[in-house]
C-alpha cells in the first residue's frame, strides 16, 4: 500500500494555513436529544469554497514544482473539487482545466467556471470524464490532480481531523461523508494516530456508493453512477486506485448507507433546527444519526462537508416535496433543479 505519514498533514497544515479557514465545532443541541451522545458539527461547509475539498486541492497545488505549475492542472470534479482546485489555481495563477460529468448540477458547473477555471463537461459519468482528463494529460502535458486518490490531497483533507483533535480531544465517534474516500483517509489517519480508540464511520447514499460496494468486493470496483441528492458523493474510486482504497480498510471501523428520504429529511433539519443550508453529501452524518444507524455515539462529531446545494432543490426539500419518488427510481425531482 503507497504510505501517507501523520507528518505529511502536519505538512499540509502550515502549507495551506493562510489559504483555508480553521472551521469551528459546534454542540448541536438538538441532534444530542435524539440520541444518547453529545453530538457536535464540524462546520466545513462555512469554507472558502463552501467545502472541505479546498484543503486537499490547495495542498495538491502549493506541492507542485514551478515547472509543473507552468504546464497547468487538470482534475475531474462532480463539483466541490473542482471549485478547490480552481480556487487555489486562481490564486497561485496557474491554468486549469475541470473535467465533468453531465450529471454534475448547474450551479456548480457555474461557480467553478466564476473562479476562471475552464470546464469541459463529457460523458455521464466521472469515469467517462477521466478519459478526457487523461488526453489532456497525454497530448497537452498538463498535471492531473484527482479529487481523492493523491497523497497532497488526502494530506490535506487530513487537517479537518487535526482540527477535530484540538477542539475536543475527548472524542469517541467522527461521521464522515464518504465517497472515493479522500476526506476519510486523511481524518482517519489523524485520529487514529492520536487514538485508535475513536471511532470512524463513513457514510454514504444507497444509490452507487462506489468505496462501499468496493470494500464489500475486497478490491476497487466500478460502480454505475445514479442521480441522488448526494451528487458529490457520486463517481467511482478508480480500479487502479492507490491509496484511498487501503486507507479505508484500515482506517475506518464501520460503513453506512443512508436513503433519499432520508438525506432530504437531514437537509431540512439542518436548516430548521441548526440553522444552516448543506448540500446532500453534507448530510448524510446527520441523516444517519436520525435514522438510528448510529450506536452509542458519545462525544460525536459529525463533519458537513459542504453547502454548494441548488437553493431551489433547497427550498423544495425543507418545504417536503417530492421526496417519495425519490426512492423510487424517479430522478425527476434532481434533474429539474440540477
């Protein structure tokens, strides 16, 4: 398995200190009440770029040679990376290129191209993106910087767990939204190497969850993509994937799934009794604690990973429409908004 060390975030840290906020942590009354545990949010939404991802995709970046940076990056994004990316590539003034599915909602397509990036959408799948990813990289030589399988990324995606520590070293559960496992990698590390005692679970949607299908075949796996209210956790973990995989093997001690009905009824939560607008990915800690999926909780933390959401699907969901088609299959409901 290709190593990444406790020091590497360490790194990362003071590498990307004055490009990312520290986020704060913050006692959730409410969600402590449905359960028996004192449950804190652990606020990444509040990030520059609305996400977590700025972290990996500034240390990925502020790590290249001047060579490398003058050649430019290229990365595949169902959206919160690509925003990471074009935003740390603005500010070190450095080219890049987004590479997106087609399945990647509107208004992230639209920010990313705001912070000056190109886009290129192709495909229906990230997979399918890849492989332009792949030809600018093969014919133009610029450098690929993927959204989860990298060590400067899932270095810096690690600091969310540092940060975790300092704020409430007392810890016993940490939810972490899961998808090519990027996020959960560097926080498991982190925590892990501090107490292996604490508990890491990652989440994620029923609809091609690609890590946790992957781990149940013991090897990457590809995975059909289908719409969900979980969009950034869509895409696969590549079959030659060389970190990410491993790490969560490791790393992380359960793996859950959580329905549609169920990321729709956290987006609303978090909106009505927390006060906050997230997008589906970011919710599905807090869906899973809803539902019960989660046992003896503790001193819980759940990571928001981000709030790039479409606010007329925002308004739809917390005023309770269309949630049961959902679950049955019918991707109108996203599709309209996307």
């Amino acid at each position: 398995m290709a190593s990444i060390h406790l020091q590497d975030i360490y790194r990362a840290r003071q590498r990307i200190a004055s490009s990312v906020r520290t986020t704060p942590l913050v006692s959730s009354p409410s969600l402590s009440s449905l359960c028996d545990g004192n449950i804190h949010l652990k606020m990444e939404h509040l990030q520059i770029t609305g996400s977590f991802k700025i972290r990996g995709a500034t240390n990925a970046v502020l790590s290249l040679s001047d060579a490398q940076q003058r050649k430019g990056i290229v990365g595949v994004s169902t959206g919160n990376h690509g925003r990471g990316l074009a935003h740390a590539a603005a500010k070190a003034g450095v080219r890049c290129i987004i590479c997106m599915s087609k399945l990647v909602p509107g208004n992230k397509v639209e920010a990313i191209k705001a912070l000056g990036a190109e886009v290129c959408i192709i495909g229906q799948s990230q997979d399918e993106a890849q492989f332009e990813v792949d030809r600018l990289v093969r014919e133009q030589g610029m450098v690929m910087l993927p959204p989860f399988d990298h060590a400067d990324i899932i270095a810096g995606q690690g600091t969310v767990g540092l940060e975790i520590l300092e704020d409430l070293p007392s810890v016993d559960t940490v939810l972490v939204p899961l998808s090519g496992g990027g996020l959960i990698s560097g926080v498991a590390l982190a925590l892990k190497s501090a107490n292996p005692e604490i508990r890491v679970i990652g989440i994620s949607m029923k609809r091609g969850a690609a890590m946790i299908e992957s781990q149940a075949a013991g090897k990457p796996i590809a995975v059909r993509e289908i719409p969900t209210l979980a969009d950034s956790l869509g895409g696969g973990v590549g079959t030659n994937n060389q970190y990410t995989f491993d790490m969560t093997r490791q790393y992380v001690d359960e793996l859950i799934t959580v329905s549609e009905p169920e990321i729709a009824k956290a987006i609303a939560h978090a909106y009505w009794q927390e006060k906050q607008v997230i997008e589906g990915a970011g919710s599905v800690g807090i869906a899973a604690l809803m539902a019960g999926k989660i046992k003896n909780p503790g001193a819980c933390v759940i990571v928001i990973s981000g709030c790039n959401i479409d606010m007329g699907l925002h308004k739809r969901l917390i005023d309770g429409e269309n949630i049961d088609m959902l679950e049955e299959g019918d991707n109108t409901g996203i599709a309209a908004n996307a």
